[in-house]
C-alpha cells in the first residue's frame, strides 16, 4: 500500500488588500515606466555608439554602377576596398579575376584576393589567406544601380559585405597560423 502524502495549504494574501502594501498603484506604476524609459534609452545610445562608433568605423568605399562595370573596373574596386581595411603594412595582398557566371537573371563576377606577411627570412611563403569576392550584376536593374558585391574567406561560410562589418588583421592571422599548424601536423 502505497503511504499518503500530507500536503498544506498556505492562505494567499491578496496584494492588492495587503496593508503592507502602501505606494498606490498610479505612483507605483509612474515608477516602472519612469525605469523602463530610462533602460531603453540606455540601450538605444549604446547601439547608436556601437553603430556608429567614432573611434572605430567602418570603412567603404563608393561602389560604382551596373552601368559603369567593367571586370577590370570591378577588380580595381576591390583592390581599393581591401586596401582601406587595417592591417600592418607587411601584409600584401593580390587580387585576380577568376571567372564570370551567367545565370539566370544576373552575371556573377569572381575575384580571389590572396594576402601573404613576407619577411627577410621567408620572402616567398608557403602559407597565404584568400577571400572570394563576388560583384552580382542583375540583368534586369537600371544602369544607375549599385552593385552587389559579397566576400567569403576561405574555408568559412560566413558571407561579408563591404560597409557592413570592419574587417580585421586578426582573421587573417589567425587562418595563417591554422594552415601553420597543419603543415606542421602532417610534415608538408
């Protein structure tokens, strides 16, 4: 036989007849939203600060137009970008033109750009980093329309776009210390 279980039950006091409770209800209320105003005003300076962050922003160029495109214009308008992100000046970087695909409503253009950190000791590295850019040219935009242009670095799926994030010397160390470790790992 199963024991029984002894349970109790506490009164509830009601709240709002509590004499403990003195503050009326339109003063306690001015309160809280005098409170949320404040937090939400906070919250909304620190994301302008972060948006627009003045010690830090974040570097574009201006793109040119679906009418003014040319592949060789469109290689020299990503040397360009790249060479505003902040890295030390040991770091060089190429960029080529790859491929065009043709699809469906759009052309897209694919540029490689290769960083590499030369120094005396080792002037032709084994290891650099490459980022694949693509320029979208829509077939059906006016010629006055921006163009699109996207990035992934290798071995990431993350797609980047120029204006939107800055870009650090960091990611590019960091992809040339892992291909490091492998070589290591595996002899090469």
């Amino acid at each position: 036989m199963k024991p029984k279980k002894r349970v109790r039950f506490q009164e509830i006091e009601d709240v709002k007849k509590s004499p403990a409770r003195q503050v009326p209800a339109r003063e306690d209320k001015s309160k809280v939203t005098e409170l949320a105003l404040a937090l939400v005003t906070k919250a909304i300076a620190a994301a302008v600060k972060t948006v627009e962050d003045t010690d830090y922003p974040i570097k574009n160029i201006k793109w040119i137009t679906h009418g003014e495109f040319t592949a060789e214009r469109g290689r020299r308008q990503i040397a360009q970008f790249v060479s505003t992100w902040e890295c030390q000046p040991r770091w060089v970087h190429y960029t080529d033109f790859r491929e065009r695909r043709d699809l469906i409503h759009s052309f897209h253009y694919i540029y490689c750009v290769r960083w590499s950190a030369p120094t005396a000791q080792k002037p032709l590295l084994q290891v650099s980093v490459a980022a694949r850019f693509t320029i979208k040219i829509n077939k059906n935009k006016p010629p006055d329309a921006p163009i699109d242009v996207s990035y992934v670095f290798e071995g990431q799926s993350l797609v980047h776009r120029p204006g939107t994030n800055r870009p650090r010397e960091k990611w590019l160390r960091d992809m040339v210390e892992a291909k490091n470790i492998v070589i290591e790992s595996t002899g090469l």
